[in-house]
C-alpha cells in the first residue's frame, strides 16, 4: 500500500513549479501503478498550451473556474469544480484560468518526476 501526504510531498522533489503552475506528484512511474497522479494548481488569470503527444491524461477540477479549448476543433468547454476532461486523442489544447484552478490529474505511461514542458507543450516519451 502507498501512502502519501500532499502537503508534506509538496515539501519535496514531487512538487515541480513552472510560470504560473505547480504539480505536486502524488504517484510517478517508480511506483508500478501503470500511471502517475498529480495534484496540479494553475494561477488565476494564466493561459497554458500544452499537446501530450506521448501521454493520454485525464484531468478532474476541484477547484476554480477556466476553460479548456480543444485547438483541432476550437471548441470551448467550462471548467469549474466537478468536471472532468480526458485527452484521449493526445488532443492539443490552451487552458484559460478565471480562477485559480486546482486539478487532479491522471498520466498513462505514468511520469517519472523529471519531466518539463518542451516547447511544443509536450513531454518527452517515456523510455
């Protein structure tokens, strides 16, 4: 069984920080559950593009209010506590945060902890 206390991982390496964003690693690959779970923050009034190419993620909202738009489509979805998105088609999309958003977030293949955002807002494959 694993245990983990988010407010004590986000005193350690498992809280990665960026512009405007933070994820806290609750799960990474090391841990052989197949995927990795993050508690990730995003800044009120912040816009992020991001395209994982090489990972599918599924996101829950706890927290604040934003949009999602989906940039094949130009479709818009509210994001506000309760919903749910999942990218399962590696979709590129932008995140718009009215809000500070707080987000449960799932990875398959589960992240390692070392990853950063490349320029085309995906991260690299998992070895």
């Amino acid at each position: 069984m694993i245990v983990r206390d988010f407010h004590e991982a986000k005193t350690t390496d498992r809280r990665v920080a960026a512009q405007q964003w933070e994820s806290v690693r609750l799960l990474l690959a090391g841990d052989g559950m197949g995927f990795s779970f993050h508690i990730t923050t995003i800044a009120a009034g912040s816009t992020h593009s991001f395209h994982y190419k090489n990972h599918f993620e599924s996101v829950y909202c706890i927290a604040g209010k934003g949009t999602i738009e989906d940039l094949a489509t130009g479709t818009v979805h509210q994001i506000r506590p309760g919903v749910m998105y999942a990218l399962d088609q590696h979709d590129k999309h932008t995140i718009r945060c009215d809000d500070e958003l707080v987000l449960a977030c799932c990875f398959n293949p589960p992240v390692t902890g070392t990853e950063v955002h490349r320029e085309d807002g995906s991260y690299a494959a998992a070895d």
